[in-house]
C-alpha cells in the first residue's frame, strides 16, 4: 500500500506547503503533506494511504490558527471542483463544499431565491458551515440546510446527512476529523431579487459599522455564553485595545482579535489564552474559544 511519502514522491501531493496565505490570519507554519482534491476519487486515493497520519481539512482558514510550527500530517482543501452551485426543483440549491458563503448569498439572491442571505456574513466555505453550524444575525446553518454530503477518509465511504443526523448545535456538529462535506443542499423561498439583494447589503452595511473589516482576524473569537454576548462580557473587562505581542484585542469590536503582518500564531494563541484567563478573574465566566487551534504551542510565550 502507498503511503503519502509514496503519493508525495509521485507528485501526486504536495510537502510543506505554507498554510498561513490560506488563513484570514496569514499566520503559522507548512504541511508536512497538501492536497487540493478536485474530485472524490482523489479524496478516495488519498485516503487510502492516509494510515495513522494526522489529517487537517482546510476551508477558507477563517476560524484556524495552525502552529508556527506547522502541522505534521496531511492537509486536504477542496479545490475548484467542489465549488459550484446548482439551482433544483422544490426551490433547493445544492453548492460544492468549497463555494465561499458570500457568494452562494449573492448568486441566490441575483436568482430570486431567498433565506440565504445571512450567509453574506460569514466569511467562510459552505463545508466549514456545516462542520460548524456557522451563523450571524440571529440565524445558523442548520436554519438553512437540507442534506450535506459527507466523504469519510477513513473508509473511502459517502452518506448524505440531515441537521438532525449531524446533530447540528449552536457551532457544533458531530463530523469527525476524517470526515469531509463534500457538497451541501439549501432550502430557498421565491423572492424579488432586488429585496434579496437589499437585504444583501444591510448584512454588508452592519458588519462594516460594527466589525473591524480591512484587518487580519477570524472572525468572533470566542462563543457567545448563553444569553450573552462574548464581545459584551470581554469589553466589560476593560480588554478593548489589550495586546500580547502583534495581536490585540479590537476597538471596534472586542470579540475580534486583530493581527499586525508580522504576527505570529503563538501571539494569537496567548492573547486568546491570557482574555480568558483575565475574564474568568474578573467575571466568572469561562469563555470558550469558537477558533481552532492545530498544531503544537507553548502554554506561555517567552
């Protein structure tokens, strides 16, 4: 059996790719091992020499913080051929799990087809959405979502999965690390294309007033507790404006954490650790961090 070592000397996949140009954060270190599979039978290829080798699946990298160090097994995103989209009967849409959320909203709503809007708001892929149940005002994935087609790494097996069956929580589900969404199915109304598209640019024009766009994050960095909201509870910790290294906490928003170019991951590692830890002294509340963390870090910076 090949090994990816095997894949890798056949040009098949890559080696130490850098990873951090494919993250809103431009931070951390190489792949050991990179594919950009544009079909299933590449996925199934792959999979097949994977053995006990770590594996990332990579989205739009808008919620990852990979260690500078890099990461030691196998990153696997999906490329051009799992970005289309597809209008079906019954008003459904079916888009490839690489397809940016931004532009499955806008293409829905050029089409008249509306309850997609939400989804300008967030920043990455249709897979990282569903894997997460991402959403943003008032509204979540799970909302939305009919079935997503999910490829199993470790077994080369396809199933096709509702919310329920994904047990879909507020930015949770139950998909493994071997597991990847392939493609996922959409429910949509019948609108005007001009209100959808208004509706488009509300969801826009609030994020502009109310998040710090133009900078280097990942979005909200910790989740919202019950009933209250992690930007609120951090801000009332006087953390507007804190820093560890060349990341801080935004002014603007105080549940984004902007990165200057020459930050490292570990920077945003500690900032996110050190908020925490000062919001628990001063609140009681344990915040949990809504970003991921891959690879190795120190538990304190030098």
């Amino acid at each position: 059996m090949k090994t990816l070592a095997d894949l890798a000397e056949a040009g098949e996949i890559l080696t130490m790719v850098p990873i951090a140009p494919l993250t809103t954060y431009k931070v951390g270190g190489p792949a050991r091992f990179f594919l950009e599979a544009d079909t299933e039978e590449q996925l199934a290829a792959t999979a097949a020499s994977l053995g006990d080798e770590p594996l990332l699946v990579l989205g739009r990298g808008s919620n990852l913080i990979v260690s500078d160090d890099g990461f030691p097994g196998l990153v696997v995103r999906l490329g051009p051929g799992f970005h289309r989209i597809e209008f079906g009967e019954g008003g459904t849409v079916r888009s490839g799990a690489a397809t940016p959320m931004p532009a499955l909203a806008r293409t829905c709503a050029r089409a008249g087809r509306g309850g997609l809007e939400f989804l300008v708001g967030i920043p990455g892929s249709v897979g990282g959405a569903v894997r997460m149940n991402a959403g943003c005002h008032g509204s979540e994935t799970a909302d939305v979502l009919r079935t997503a087609a999910v490829f199993n790494l470790s077994d080369g097996s396809e199933s096709h999965r509702s919310p329920d069956q994904l047990e879909l929580e507020y930015r949770h589900s139950n998909l493994g690390d071997l597991e990847v969404v392939t493609s996922a199915r959409f429910e949509t109304t019948q609108v005007d294309p001009e209100t959808s598209e208004a509706e488009l640019r509300d969801v826009s024009r609030w994020r502009k007033e109310n998040q710090p766009g133009g900078t280097l994050n990942a979005g909200s960095v910790f989740k919202n507790p019950p009933g209250e909201a992690a930007g609120r509870i951090i801000d009332e910790a006087g953390l507007k404006g804190f820093r560890v290294g060349r990341v801080s906490v935004s002014m603007k928003h105080a549940n984004f954490f902007v990165a200057e170019k020459d930050a490292t991951a570990q920077d945003v590692h500690d900032l996110v650790t050190a908020v925490r830890d000062i919001v628990l002294e001063r609140s009681g509340l344990t915040l949990v961090p809504e970003i991921r963390f891959v690879g190795e870090f120190e538990a304190e910076s030098e």
